[in-house]
C-alpha cells in the first residue's frame, strides 16, 4: 500500500478512536494516553535510529524505523487536538521520499529525503508556536550503543 493510503487509513482509524474515546485530554482511569512529549520523545527516537540505520545501508531496518516514525506523527495529530492532521498531512511527500529512497537503496536519495522530513518537522514546531523545538540531521556521534545498524553479517 502507497504511503498515502496508509497515512489516511491511520489517521482514520485513530480519528474514529479519538472521537469513540470523546476528550483524550482527560482520559479516564482505564484508557491510558500517551503524553504528547513522550510521543514525541519516540519520534525523535525514531528519526535518529532511522538516520543510522540508512547511513548503514541497513534498508530492513530503516523501513522498519520509517514506519514506527509514522505511527508516532499519526498518534501525536489524533490523540492530540491541538496537533491538526494536515500538520501530519503536509509531511507525507518527504515521508514518500525517504520510504522510496529506503525501497531503491540509494543512500543520496535517503539523505535528501530524511533532510526534508527533518525541515517539516521543524516547520511543524513552528506553526503551533513550539519552533523552540528544533530537530536536526543526526551527526556523526552514535548514541544508540546497544544497537548494532549494520546489516547482519557487516561490522
């Protein structure tokens, strides 16, 4: 399924959600949110793994990260109200850009892509007053020591 439809399916499933479950912002004792920090806690996360995993030509592993980035952008725009879905939205063309750079194993394609995706998130930030918030392309300094990115039979 193209990054579109999957995109849309999501954020429809979690719309219906968020209108089933009425005010997230106040969730009752046996319905647990996530807080949009920690949300955005693992998209951070996930964009960094996702850095190393490309620049390791680990292209499983980077579309694996991709995807748990995707779920984290879709959960912050439907748990949280304040967060619209066109925010969301409006990073889908450099999403697609780093899923098909991901797809072609084209390590310049991927660093164009993830170099845009990172800009959107950025502009994400500043458009709900939050541009306090900047993120970056990962440097060179591996803090994920726990996880080996390359590919398996590579050092």
């Amino acid at each position: 399924m193209k990054l579109h439809g999957w995109m849309l399916a999501l954020a429809g499933l979690g719309a219906a959600t968020a209108v089933a479950a009425q005010d997230l912002k106040t969730p009752s004792s046996d319905q647990y949110v996530p807080r949009l920090g920690d949300i955005m806690g693992a998209a951070q996360t996930r964009h960094q793994k996702l850095w190393l995993a490309g620049k390791a030509q680990n292209w499983d592993l980077a579309a694996f990260e991709l995807r748990q980035l995707k779920a984290s952008l879709v959960e912050a725009a439907v748990f949280y109200s304040g967060i619209p879905i066109g925010n969301v939205a409006t990073l889908e063309p450099s999403l697609q850009a780093v899923s098909d750079a991901i797809d072609a194993k084209d390590g310049r394609k991927f660093a164009k892509g993830l170099g845009d995706l990172t800009d959107g998130c950025n502009a994400c930030h500043r458009s709900l007053q939050r541009g306090f918030v900047v993120i970056k392309v990962p440097g060179e300094l591996q803090p994920f020591a726990n996880q080996q990115f390359a590919p398996a039979g590579k050092p």
